[in-house]
C-alpha cells in the first residue's frame, strides 16, 4: 500500500518543512527518491548555501522521521 512521505531539510537550528511530499510504496522507495533528489540538488547547486550539519530527513504522514542522511 502506498504511503506519503517527506523530505525536510534540517539544520542545527532551522527545519524547512516539505509540505507537498511524495506517494511511495515503502519507506525504501522513498529513499531511492530521496537520494535522487539529493543528487539533482547538488548538481543544481540548490545546496551551495546549506552547511556540513544539514541534513535530509525523511518524514513519514505521522510526522515520524524514518530516515535521515547528510546533504553532502
């Protein structure tokens, strides 16, 4: 059954909020899609402002985060 997730940016003192998120199958799909959208980003340079300690963290529709990775 598919499920929405989010992909929130968190840093030390500043969360931005993913509001419109994603339908996944499963939590590995939305990591599969998280990674994607990391690597477009850091390509893009959409990160270039972001420091070391920020972080992607993948949120599920209960606000749970089940997943967090580096952005760099």
């Amino acid at each position: 059954m598919a499920s929405n997730f989010y992909f929130d940016l968190r840093g030390s003192r500043t969360v931005i909020i993913d509001q419109e998120g994603i339908v996944a199958k499963d939590l590995n799909e939305a990591i599969v899609e998280a990674l994607a959208a990391l690597r477009e980003m850091r390509a893009s340079g959409e990160l270039d402002e972001f420091g070391d300690g920020w972080k992607l963290a993948i949120r599920d529709d209960k606000g749970v985060v089940q997943k967090a990775f580096s952005i760099w």
